[in-house]
C-alpha cells in the first residue's frame, strides 16, 4: 500500500477524532445549562383574566405557573392561597403576576374603599351641584375645582379656583375607565382630597355652585389665580378682594375766612338849582359847601 495513503488516512481519522470530540462537549454543555435553566425556575401565581379596581381575587381568577428565578417579579406570591380575597387596586391584565403593590390587604373592603391611600380621603359630589366637561367624566382624570358666588366682603357673584390637579376616583358606581375610554355619564363623582381639601370641596358644594375643569394628566403645576368678579364682564374693572382697597383720599376742610370789610358809603349828590326861565329849563350844580 502506498505510504502517502496512509499518512493522509491517518492525518484525517486524528481530525475527525478532534472535531468529533469538541462537538460532543459543546453539546453536553449546552445540555447541561438547558438542564440548570428548567430545574431553576420559581412557582408564580398570575391571573387567569383581567381585574379590574375593587375586585376580589377569587380562587377561579388565578393560577401558578413556572418562572425563571433570575426573572422573579418583586413583591410576586408562590403560592395562590396568599392573594386570596384580597381587593386588587390596580387594573390587572390576563396572565399578568399578582403582585403586592397591586392588592390591598385582606379584609379592607370592597369597591372604592381600598384605592384610598392613607392619610386621604374621598369626596363624592352631586352632579347636580357641578357642571362637568361636557357632563361626562372619566375616573383617573385631573381637574381643576372652581366655585361661584358672593363672597361676605363684596357685593357681586365671583368665580374663584379653590382646589386644583384632583384626581376622580369614581364616575357613580363605576371606578374605572372604559376599555374604549368611552366617557361615562353619572349622577355623582367622588374625587381624592386630604382632610383640608375635603373641607373645601364641601363648603364649596354648599355656599356656592361647583364646577369641574379638565386638566392634562401630566400637568403638575399650580397656577395662582385671583379669580373674577361679574362686574368684571361687563368692563367696570372691579377689583378682585384679594386685592389691596387702595386707601382713600383725605377729605379736606375750608379754612374760617374773615369777611371782607363792608364798602364807604357813596358821596351825598351834589346840590344842584333848577331855573326855569319861560319854556327853558336849566339846572346848575353848587359848588360842595356852598350853601353854608
């Protein structure tokens, strides 16, 4: 046989021993950390459809499924006995984590009640004491709350912004938007407000007429206002109450004047001689002092 055969015979049977060996430990390696990815992974319990605000987690709306663990969601449960009727307080889509920032504590309520933080309020207003945007709402707007009428120290209606960037809750009994953001016509709007604005919002909705002003969402700034008297609409320039009264001017008084010394008497006439001499008639003055 030829020796050159057989040399490049066995040069080839080495290379494919050497390539055969480095694709069997790339393969047993990428098997072994697909191995190490399935065995590590956490239990993680997520919703079996959407939740909307103020619904109760029944044991139908969720389920435990496998997550890796370097991917575990913060605040997430293992186990679905943990969210258990608990009110979600935060719209939920389907197959989303449950986690805790979205529920409310077992046994807070159900409805509007668990989406109050603490330290605040919920105040609900009239529709028939506030003239909406368009007469529609929508819960998660921010408006602007403005009052009209006779404040004590003047005696005209004004209109005046008591309250700004609220936030609406509710929209009647319903607490969340529409999926197809379709406005929502209600009696009534409850709107979030410290105790003080609370206070505000209440005199305000009986000692004058409320009024609700859209705002954009992502406008944060309060603007100061005067507000407006009616007289100002029809051009008198009346001056806002907040305003400074500008003082008013000294009223002054006449000096006592002496009265002018009263005038000479006229001189006496002159004596004068009338003479009569046939159809002539002459009068001739005297001298002064010459009748002595």
């Amino acid at each position: 046989m030829d020796r050159r055969f057989i040399t490049v015979l066995g040069v080839s049977l080495v290379f494919a021993l050497v390539v055969s060996s480095v694709f069997y430990q790339m393969t047993a390696r990428s098997g072994t950390v697909k191995k190490a990815d399935i065995t590590d992974q956490k239990d993680v319990v997520v919703t079996t459809r959407p939740l909307g605000v103020g619904v109760m987690v029944k044991p139908t709306d969720a389920k435990v499924i496998k997550f890796p663990a370097d991917a575990f969601p913060k605040g997430a449960f293992s186990k679905v006995e943990d969210v258990l009727e608990r009110p979600v307080i935060s719209p939920m889509l389907l197959e989303e984590p449950l986690v805790e920032g979205r529920l409310a504590l077992k046994g807070s309520g159900l409805g509007l009640a668990p989406t109050i933080p603490v330290g605040m309020r919920a105040v609900t207003v009239r529709m028939n004491d506030i003239a909406n945007v368009a007469g529609f709402v929508l819960p998660g707007m921010r408006v602007d709350v403005l009052v009209t009428g006779k404040p004590p120290s003047g005696d005209g209606d004004m209109t005046t912004t008591v309250l700004q960037n609220m936030l609406i809750l509710s929209a009647g009994q319903t607490i969340q938007a529409d999926a197809r953001g379709q406005a929502i016509q209600a009696p009534s709007v409850t709107i979030l407000a410290t105790p003080e604005q609370a206070e505000t919002l209440t005199l305000a909705g009986n000692e004058g007429r409320v009024q609700l002003v859209l705002r954009n969402s992502s406008d944060q700034k309060i603007e100061k206002t005067n507000g407006r008297y009616v007289s100002e609409l029809y051009g008198t320039g009346r001056r806002p109450a907040s305003e400074p009264r500008p003082a008013p001017k000294p009223v002054v008084t006449a000096r006592a004047v002496a009265p002018p010394p009263p005038l000479p008497p006229p001189p006496p006439p002159p004596d004068q001689i009338i003479m009569i001499r046939g159809t002539q008639r002459t009068v001739e003055t005297l001298p002064r002092g010459a009748t002595n």
